[in-house]
C-alpha cells in the first residue's frame, strides 16, 4: 500500500536535484560573463532597448478586439484589410503617438468601435489631414469623437428607406458615386450628414428614404424625405477627408452585400491617389488588457533615462548575486539519493548532443513557415486551405518559389506533424530543415530562428 506514496526523503532528493539544475544554468551564465564581460554588457543594453522597443510598438491588446483591422468576427474590417493590401502598400499602427512619423501623403483609416479620442488626438488628426495627409473615417452619431473636430454634423433622426433596403427599412441601400465607380451599398442604422463645407457627396440615400425625428417608427409630417447624404469628400486645408456615417458599410458583416466591396475599393483608390502607403489606426480599438495592464504599460513609456537606471541597477544587483552564489565555495555533498539527479544530470549533459527525436524541429520550423504562408491569403479562404492551393497562392506574391516544390515540402511536414511519416535520420532531418529555412529566406524572414534548448 506504501509503494505509492512519495516520502519526505524523496521531495527533498527532488527538489535538491531541481535547485543543482539551476545553479548548472546560472554557472553556464557566470561563465559567459566572465568570458566575455564586453558582450554581456551590450547583450544587456540590446535586452533593455528592446523592452522599451516593445513598450511603443507592441499591439495594445492580448485578444484580437471584434473591431479591428484583424479580426474575422461580423464586427471585424480583416476582409477590408486584405482588399486592401491586394493593390497597396499596408500596415497597422498600434500606438497612436506612431502618427507624428507618417509621411504627409500617407493614408490613414480609422473604422470601428473606438474609444473617445482626447481632444489633443484629435487636433494631431485634423493637424495630419490640413498637413497633406488623407483620412477615411467611419464614424456614427453614437460615436461623434472625431466628426465634430472636422465641422462635420449629423442631422437627428434615424434614416428608414421605404422602396430599397435589406432585410428591414433602417438598413437601407444608399449609391455611391466615386473615383468613377457607382453602385449600391448596404447599409446599417447609418446617420445623415446634417452639415459640411465645401464637400462632395461620395454616398446617398434614395428618394424613397426618410429621416425618422420624433423617434416613432412612422413617417408623418415632421419627418424629412430624402434623398440624405451619408458620405462626404471634402478637402481640409492641404489634404483630404473621406467621411462615411456608417461604420458597417465596409465590415465583414456587410461588405460581401450589394456592390459594398466596390465601394471599399473606390475609397482606398480615391485616397491613395499617389500610391503611397495605407495605415490602419488601431490605437483605440480597445482590447483585453485590464486596467492596471494599461497603467503598467503607460508607466514604461513614460520612464524618463533616470526613472529607467533606477529600475535597471536594483535588477544588475540581483543578477550580481544570483552569480556570485553560484560561484561561491565548494559544492555541497552529494544527496543520499540518486533517482532525480541521476536524470537532471543526464538532460543538463546530454540534452545539447541528442539528436531524437528527429521530427522537432522539422514541425517546428514547419508551423512558422506555415504561418507566415497564411499571411498571403485572405481570412476567409484559410480554413481548410489545401496545401497546392497555398503554395500557388504564395508562388504568385512570390515568384522566387516554386509552387510545386514548396506544396511537396508542405505536404511532407504535414505527414511527418500527424505521425504518418518517421525520420530515419538526423541528416534527412536536417536537410527538411535546409530547405524550409530557404523558404522562409524567401519570405523575408530569414532573421528568425528557431528556439534551441
């Protein structure tokens, strides 16, 4: 009955052993240190830039928001960010104060549930837009953060359309006139513009549509007929904005109905005249982090050079002790038992030399390779994308690879990540390796390495 229990000698063994495995890894460091003082002090330098690099650039979110640029939920732009980046150069800019380093011909759109930007954002905005630079935005009344700053109003009431509509009367179908494309876009609970200078209209409403301002459900006498702006082209000191009053007309949930991706393409088309690069903003799309992840993260982009030594010496005096510990004195006797550190030294010394089993690295080079292939699809066409179809899709962005060479390599890992296919050897391991590294050089991300133990 006792065979099974763990006695108090046997914990101890055990966590004896694990507390040598990590002095043998802090007397490894120590002795890179010692041996090379010069580069472990720019090694530490390399660590803490890019901490900070991480700090301003990093996405401001754990869990893709249902609004963003990334997302494939019906609330998400991910198909309108791929149409984009079909025919123009396109990024994400995840932190807001990214916006000083834009080009003033830079394009940059903002679509989605926002948060409120502050008044000084909004001043950098219409300061970008006066500037030179282009904005599409689309905003609601329910929104109206970033409108007003532009003297763009809505007028009060919900828009109905009695003859063109989907599904019910305030979803209705407005046409769109632009970059001399036309052709119906559906629309939902949009708001009509009430007032904006010098502009052009770029999308609007039928005859048959209504502005519903009492609230009822009824048109009567107090209501307005149409037809209602719903979206402008106007200039704004040197540059130009594309306002539409109706965020779900270019989002997944809509922009597969009437001619709605025709209109997506006309609107990057009109404000990326100049072939210059397309920035999505999604600074204030919100995200998982909690709050005092938030204040945290504030905190480390506001640490002036000062603020930084004081957090970087307490850290250099703690790594100067976990080194001198190691070093220090004489080993202490060995343990009675020898089970558990019989097998901590055995992975502390062999573990580097072991060449079994063979498929490691192979699956995980192949899962990267293979992420980075997804990235050339569109969302919607990645689930249960055969591997010919991908590597033809990828062979065309990048003509350097060969479609059928790389679908055989595919095809191969494939086998070998489901179990259906047994390397022989640590050359025929290798040589896979070889050949999906040259595909990700390709690819452009040849400065990725795998992680070794």
């Amino acid at each position: 009955m006792k065979s099974w229990l763990v006695s108090d000698m046997d914990l101890g063994i055990f966590f004896g052993s694990v507390i040598e495995l990590l002095r043998r890894a802090l007397r490894a460091v120590a002795g890179f240190v010692s041996n090379h003082p010069l580069l472990s002090v720019l090694l530490l330098l390399l660590v803490i830039c890019a901490v900070f690099m991480l700090a301003f650039s990093a996405a401001p979110y754990q869990a893709v928001p249902e609004a963003s640029a990334f997302s494939d939920s019906y609330l998400g732009y991910s198909y309108f960010y791929a149409l984009a980046g079909e025919s123009h150069a396109v990024r994400a800019m995840y932190n807001f104060s990214s916006l000083a380093g834009l080009d003033r011909n830079d394009v940059l759109i903002i679509a989605g549930e926002q948060e409120n930007y502050s008044p000084a954002e909004a001043n950098q905005l219409t300061a970008f837009v006066r500037n030179g630079g282009s904005l599409v935005l689309f905003e609601n009344a329910g929104q109206s953060s970033l409108a007003k700053s532009f003297g763009i109003g809505f007028m009060n009431g919900t828009v109905v359309d009695t003859g063109s509509f989907i599904t019910r009367e305030d979803f209705p179908v407005a046409i769109f006139t632009l970059h001399g494309a036309q052709g119906p876009v559906a629309t939902k609970f949009p708001n009509a513009l009430a007032f904006v200078p010098q502009s052009t209209i770029i999308l609007e409403t039928s005859p048959q549509s209504w502005v519903l301002s009492d609230g009822t459900s009824a048109i009567d006498d107090n209501d307005s007929g149409g037809p209602f702006p719903l979206g402008v082209e106007t200039k704004y000191g040197n540059g130009t904005l594309l306002f539409v009053g109706d965020p779900n007309t270019v989002s997944n949930d809509l922009i597969w109905r009437e001619n709605n991706s025709g209109f997506a393409q006309a609107l990057l088309e009109q404000a990326d005249s100049n072939g210059s690069l397309i920035v999505f903003d999604e600074s204030h799309d919100g995200g998982t982090l909690s709050s005092e992840q938030k204040d945290s993260l504030g905190l480390l982009r506001s640490l002036s050079l000062p603020q930084t030594l004081m957090l970087v010496v307490p850290a250099l005096l703690v790594l100067a002790l976990a080194l001198w510990w190691v070093l220090k004195g004489s080993r202490k006797p060995a343990l009675k038992g020898r089970r558990y550190q019989a097998l901590v030294q055995d992975i502390s010394s062999q573990v580097l030399v072991r060449n079994e089993p063979y498929a490691w690295m192979v699956i995980v080079i192949y899962q990267r390779l293979r992420a980075v292939l997804l990235k050339h699809v569109n969302p919607f066409e990645r689930e249960g994308i055969t591997d010919q179809k991908l590597a033809a899709t990828v062979a065309r962005d990048v003509p350097s690879l060969d479609a059928a060479f790389l679908e055989k390599l595919l095809n191969q890992c494939a086998e070998i990540e489901k179990g259906r296919y047994v390397l022989n050897s640590f050359e025929e391991s290798q040589m896979l390796c070889n050949n999906l590294m040259v595909c990700m050089k390709e690819l452009g991300v040849e400065k990725w390495k795998p992680k070794m133990l």
